[in-house]
C-alpha cells in the first residue's frame, strides 16, 4: 500500500510541477526541481524576503535565507508544488508576477 501510495503521490506531483511551469511560462521560468519545489531565480538586488512575506498565502520561501554568507546570497524563491490546486493556480502565478514587479 505504502509503495502505492508514493507513486500516486509522485505523479499527482509532477501533475503539480507540470501545471505551475506551464503556466508561469516563460515569464518567470524556474530552473529545476529542489525537493518537491521549484527554485526560481530573481533578479540581483530583489528583496525576496519581502516578496515571500507579502506572498505568504502562496507558500513561498526566500532562497537568500539558505545562504550562509549574506554577500553570497542570491535572491530568488522556492515555490512548492505539493499544495498547488488547478483551481488556484493561474490566480496564483499572476499574484506571484505583480508581486515580483512591485518589489523589483
């Protein structure tokens, strides 16, 4: 049952990661998966931190976090995929592009 279970979770996944880089385009394309995420690269100088806490009903965490040294960090976020719903998914990707314009 368990090994079931994980690969219908494994497609229902890549379903996931499939819709959001459909959708998302090439506007705002991410490299590749990170986990069950997909990193996407701003450009320098992008308070992602900003942009994560005012996208927070999206899920997003900031990828300059993960950085031990500040003055390497590169700004970008990880969008997870394990919660996205077709239902929200396009309103969700133009919320996560005006909110990048806004701090960018």
């Amino acid at each position: 049952h368990y090994l079931r279970h994980i690969r219908r979770m494994k497609r229902l996944y890549a379903q996931r990661r499939d819709g959001l880089l459909h959708t998302l385009g090439p506007r705002l394309l991410p490299t590749t998966m990170a986990g069950l995420s997909l990193p996407l690269t701003l450009p320098d100088g992008t308070d992602d931190i900003r942009i994560a806490e005012a996208g927070e009903t999206l899920g997003l965490a900031p990828l300059s976090s993960w950085y031990a040294e500040n003055d390497e960090a590169r700004s970008g976020l990880l969008l997870g995929v394990t919660n996205l719903s077709e239902a929200v998914l396009h309103s969700s990707c133009q919320h996560l592009e005006e909110l990048i314009r806004r701090h960018t």
